[in-house]
C-alpha cells in the first residue's frame, strides 16, 4: 500500500485542509466587519461630544434661537402682566424703578410720536418712579385727537403709553359766519381737530355744543346720515358733490333739513316713515337727480305724501 507523501506542488489539497481554510478566509471577513463596526461607532460618539459641546457653548444657532424666543416671551409676558395688573402692583415684581430710557407709544395714527410724547409731559432721564400715570393721561386726554389713555411705568427704564383716538364721522359746520369747523367722532362728540384729507358729510349748527362730551342731538344726526346714505340720497347732491344736514334749530317746525340741489324738509317726529317714503320718490326718479333735480323743496312732514316745491326754471342764456 502506498502512502501519500505531505508535501508537493501537484498534490491536491485534502478535505480538512480546505475546510480550515474556508474557516479561516470566515473568521478574517468577521474580524474586519467588528472593526468597521467600532470605528463607525467611535465617530458618532465624537460627533454627539462635539454637538454637546456645541450646545453648551451658545454656538449653536438652534440655540440662539431658542434664547431669542424666550427673550420675545418674557418681553410679551411683561406687557400682559403691566396691562393685567397695573402699575403699583409691576413695582413689587420686577427690578428697581430707574430714569426713563424710553418711551414706547401704542395706537396713534393721526398723532405723531413726536406730538404723543411731547403731550406727556415727560422728559427721557426723569426718574420714572416719580411718574404719576393719572396726571399724564390726564394731561393726554385734553388734546383733542385722544379720546382715551393708558400709562404704565415698567420697570427698569420704559414709560407705556397706549392711546385710542377718535375717529371723525362728520364735519361740524357752525350756522354763524366765522367759526371754525370742528369734528364729530362716532359718539357724537366734537372736537377741534383740524381738516380731514377723506370725504366726511357735513352737519349745520351747534354752535353753542361743548367740544370733548357726547350729544345726543349729534348722535342722531349721525344715524340720520346713514339713513341718507341707506335711501341713495347723495342724488340730491349739489354740482359740487355735497350735501349737509342742518340740526333742528329752537323750536322751528322744519326741524331736521337735508340741504343739497334741493331741500328736503324732514321735521322732528316719524322720521323712519319719512325717510320711506323719500327713498320711494328717489327710486321712482320723480325728482330726477343732482343739478337737474326737478324740485326746490321737498316737505315730507305731512301724513303719507311729500309736497314737492317745482325748482325755478334756469333763465340763463
């Protein structure tokens, strides 16, 4: 019998020999697949330290994000505490009462900033704790624009001043010669506030009205107004575009007058069935419109009809 010899380079290699090193080839891929595997995990442990530390830096930009949102919270907090609690109880919370640095003005739109701030009274550097909030508004609410104030001191350096101005519904035109026009807000409150740029309706009369209070008799010719507008009165308009109410005056029968390319002469009582039945002639265009309205003067102070004064005929030309 003969015995294969162990070595030779023809000699094929046995069974177990090809299995060590199939084994082997296995073990090497396994040992390289571990390494991979730890080398992948030392990098995310390097990268998670260097974020942490990122973080704790304040160089994240996430982070200042989050310091700026929490600055814009406190901030709004501060607001709804001063408009919440008020003023007396703000000194107890927060810091000391300094100088005041600024002056913060909330609600002004006819108003400068300028005007706003001057009104108060308070100069920047004027110790803020000796600030009393009743004698600013006090002193804001006589300008005429103003119709209602706010002050609040919050502390360290910041003076609040929140106001709500009037809005003008109608130019209120003295019956005398020579008196300014003034104003009338939606209560019916006049005041000197100058000219306004947009269209308004024009009242006639009160002269004698107190500016800065609420009339009742203002309060209805501004409801007649918008009555005027509901029936499509602005027919009755002049060639220049306008038409005014004239206020009862003493004890005259005409009592409420629309004054435009005619007269209409509304009295005192009824004046929903009045205003029926003048929105019945303009639908019907018995009184035409504008500058060819067809009469002078248009009484609607008699039970169910209108007497109608023809306009004089134009002998121009």
């Amino acid at each position: 019998m003969k015995i294969p010899s162990s070595g030779g380079r023809g000699r094929k290699p046995l069974r177990h020999e090809l299995t060590n090193r199939d084994r082997g080839a296995r073990a090497r891929e396994h040992l390289a697949r571990a390494r991979e595997r730890d080398r992948r995990r030392l990098k995310n442990r390097n990268r998670g330290r260097a974020r942490a530390r990122s973080l704790a830096g304040g160089r994240d930009p996430r982070r200042r994000l989050l310091k700026a949102a929490s600055a814009g919270l406190a901030l709004a907090v501060g607001l709804s505490l001063a408009a919440l609690l008020g003023d007396p109880i703000l000194r107890h919370l927060g810091p000391e009462l300094g100088s005041v640095d600024t002056i913060a003005i909330q609600g002004n739109s006819q108003l400068s900033f300028v005007e706003v701030a001057t009104a108060t009274g308070i100069a920047r550097g004027s110790e803020l704790s000796r600030v009393e909030p009743a004698l600013v508004e006090a002193r804001l609410m006589a300008m005429p624009w103003i119709r209602d104030a706010r002050v609040l001191r919050l502390p360290p350096s910041t003076l609040l001043v929140r106001i709500s101005e009037r809005e003008p519904h109608a130019v209120l035109v003295a019956s005398e010669p020579g008196r300014a026009e003034r104003l009338v807000d939606v209560d019916g409150t006049p005041f000197e506030g100058g000219r306004v740029s947009m269209p308004i309706p024009h009242i006639v009369g009160g002269d004698a009205l107190e500016n800065g209070v609420p009339h009742p008799v203002l309060v209805t010719a501004l409801e007649l107004l918008d009555d005027l507008e509901t029936v499509g009165a602005g027919a009755l308009a002049d060639p220049n575009g306008a038409i005014a109410l004239h206020l009862p005056y003493g004890d005259a029968p005409e009592g409420w007058v629309v004054k435009g390319a005619a007269e209409v002469v509304l009295g005192v009582d009824d004046l929903d069935l009045r205003f029926a039945r003048l929105a019945r002639l303009l639908e019907s265009n018995e009184l035409g419109s504008g500058a060819g309205t067809k009469a002078q003067r248009i009484d609607l102070r008699f039970a169910g009809q209108a007497v109608l004064t023809p306009a004089k005929p134009d002998t121009r030309g």
